[in-house]
C-alpha cells in the first residue's frame, strides 16, 4: 500500500515551529473505492504559513497517487535534550487541530516520558 510509504510523523528536531495534520486517503484507482487512510503530523521551522508545508509536502502524496486534505494546525516546541514536546495554538487558514491526536502520533516516534507530551487548545 501506498500508505506504508508515508510516515506518520516528519518534524524538526529542536525549536518552535509551525504544524500541520494531514489526512491522507488511498483510493484503489479501479473501483474508486476507499482502501485505506491514516492522520499524519508534519512541523517545520522553516514554513513562514501553516500553508507553505501543505503547498510542500501535498506533491510527494500525489505522487504516490494518495488524496491528502489538512485537517488543521498549531505550533510544536520541540526539544530533544530536554525530552519535550508541547502542541498548541492554531492555524488561521487550516484551524485548529486536534492537538490530542498530533500527540498520540508524536508518541509512536519519541519515546519520552509521558508526561513530557503535553498540549494546549489556547495561544497561538
């Protein structure tokens, strides 16, 4: 599947930066029908908009003949040494995410404590 080409989770290492949730779905190109989909978490630092990772990382999915949709965004401070994640805020053109789920994903990449994941609905 086209699915297991695509990692769940792409961020930088250190920083605060901005992020975006992707939905990404793969159609069997024959019958149309839905074969398969997953949420997927990519956070850059050099993406100035929310949209500048969308515009991005959206070809790559194409390619791959998988429909991707951003489902919202926010901002991660990230820090390896400290063992640390935070997700919080919101993006103006995509809204927010649903920064319990970025988490969950987070989890499955980074083996830090549990409570170093943490999140909040508010800031920006």
């Amino acid at each position: 599947m086209a699915l297991d080409k695509v990692e769940d989770v792409e961020i930088d290492a250190d920083g605060v930066f901005k992020y975006i949730l992707i939905e990404i779905k793969e159609v069997n190109k024959k019958s149309k029908q839905e074969v398969g989909r997953k949420m997927i978490v990519r956070g850059f630092s050099w993406a100035e908009y929310h949209s500048d990772i969308m515009d991005r990382v959206a070809p790559r999915f194409t390619e791959l003949g998988l429909q991707c949709e951003c489902v919202g965004g926010g901002r991660i401070k990230h820090s390896q040494s400290n063992k640390t994640l935070h997700v919080y805020g919101y993006s103006v053109s995509f809204g927010q995410a649903k920064h319990q789920l970025t988490i969950e994903l987070l989890k499955k990449k980074y083996s830090y404590p549990e409570e170093n994941f943490t999140f909040s609905n508010t800031g920006y």
